[in-house]
C-alpha cells in the first residue's frame, strides 16, 4: 500500500513538472517567434534597398586582363565595389597593435589584435566613403589606437546576409554549401580592407554630428546603450585601401583613387558600356 501510495505522488509530480515545463516551453517559442518578428521589422537598419553590387561578370572578366586592370575604367569599376561595400555593410573587423600592457602575456610584448566592430559610412544612400564608429575608452580598441593609431579595418560580402537577413540573391560566391560552391575566402567574395590613421572626431563639430546621426541609423540598438560609458565617435583616415572581387589577385588604391569621382555607385556616374 505504501508502495502504490508513493509511485502515485510521483506520477503527479511528473505530470506537474511536465505541465510546467510545455507552459514554459510554449512560452519561450512564443518569445522567440515575436524577438523574430521584431528583428524583420527592423531590418532596414542596414541599407537593405541599395544592395546591388555594381558591375557585371563580362566587367570582371575584362579588368582581370592585365592590359585592361590599370585603365581608368577597370579603376574605377573596383573602386565603384569597394565603396559599395563601404556603404552597403555595417560590420567589420578593426585591427590594432596592441602592447601587454595587462602584463598577461609576454612582457613587452606587442602583436595585431583583431575587434569586432559596427560601422557607417554615412547616411543609406549617402556614403561617404569613410567609416565611423562608435566606441569608448572603455574598450580595447579605443586605448590601443590612441597609442598607435595606424590600424586596419576589414570588410567581407558574407557578412551582408547578417545586415540584410533576407537577402541571397548574388552571393552563392560567399555561401558555405556542401556543393563546394563557395567560401568567403572565394575571391568572387568581395573583401575590402581600409588602412589608414583611427582619429576621435570633436564632438560638437559638424562631422561629428553626421556620422552619430548615420551610426544611430544604421545601428538602431546604439542610441540604448549605456549613458555612462563616455561614447566617442572616431573614423578612419584612409590612407589606401587593399581589395579582391575577383579572381586575378588583389588590388590597392590610394586615398585619392577611393574618393576620386564616380567611385561612389549611387552617385551621378555611370561606367560607359564595354
């Protein structure tokens, strides 16, 4: 009798722990449908409607012929995808020299350390070219470039499914299939890698308040970020730029070439056809 007694309790108890843990789990489904939801509507963070890649794969092909790749035009048609991608993505990798300053590695020690970071070129539709970014002094990043403030900053066409989730069409070249039919280490892949001096932007100036006002567009979260971190707004003083978008090796252009007319994709110039 005890026996029965107790294997009832159990089953009771099981049954009630079972109840508990499907109301918990329906509302844990509920949570993530609606945090899904909420992330689609917020999609046009990132410049969604001005995705497409300029250029063409017959211009591709011609620029990777060495008797073509230093003409204006082939220029041009690089650089034309470097800004889009400027313009386009919204993170990238920023690269310091970073000292062991924390004495927790090997003393004196200085080596590249690699950070995560959200950027803007300025407003959708209205890049600059340039990357802002938004940080403090509160992070790694920030101190080691006000000590040496040459730095990278490296950017991937893969990365644009993050920033615009609906979007596929174009990048079979960057999407790991187990057809083997591409990488983001495939050169089709664009990359772009800026190289240039990171400088904190006076607040109250008018650059200042144009790349807040496009990093607080691009990156709706930004503005709730905690008060008193002491955010800074700094960019990035290109001094050349390092590129693939095709095969037929890498590509560098001088600040002038990156911010020469017609490299901007969205603005008056158009490439004369082939």
């Amino acid at each position: 009798m005890v026996y029965v007694v107790k294997q009832l309790s159990t089953t009771t108890t099981t049954t009630t722990t079972r109840i508990i843990i499907m109301k918990f789990l329906t509302l844990v489904t509920i949570i993530g449908l609606s945090s899904a939801l909420a992330a689609d509507d917020s999609e046009g963070g990132g410049c969604c409607t001005i995705t497409k890649r300029p250029g063409s794969q017959k211009e591709d092909y011609f620029c990777i012929n060495p008797n073509n790749a230093k003409t204006e035009y082939c220029v041009k048609a690089k650089v034309a995808t470097a800004r889009w991608m400027a313009q386009s993505l919204s993170w990238g990798t920023l690269s310091t020299l970073r000292s062991d300053t924390n004495k927790n590695g090997i003393n004196g020690d200085v080596a590249p350390f690699g950070n995560t970071y959200s950027f803007a070129d300025g407003m959708c539709g209205n890049g600059t070219g340039t990357p802002y970014f938004y940080g403090s002094d509160l992070d790694a990043s920030f101190v080691e470039a006000a000590k040496n403030p040459m730095v990278s900053f490296a950017l991937s066409e893969a990365s644009l499914t993050s920033d615009c989730v609906n979007r596929t069409e174009g990048l079979s070249a960057c999407v790991v299939s187990a057809s083997g039919g591409g990488d983001p280490e495939n050169p089709p892949c664009a990359r772009l890698t800026f190289v240039g001096n990171f400088t904190v932007l006076p607040e109250g100036t008018e650059e200042y308040a144009i790349a807040k006002s496009a990093l607080f567009q691009r990156h709706p979260m930004m503005p709730h970020w905690p008060t008193d971190h002491k955010w800074l707004v700094a960019k990035i003083d290109v001094t050349y730029v390092w590129t693939i978008d095709f095969y037929g090796g890498a590509n560098v252009f001088t600040a002038e070439q990156y911010y020469a007319p017609g490299g901007n994709p969205y603005s008056n110039f158009v490439l004369t056809e082939l």
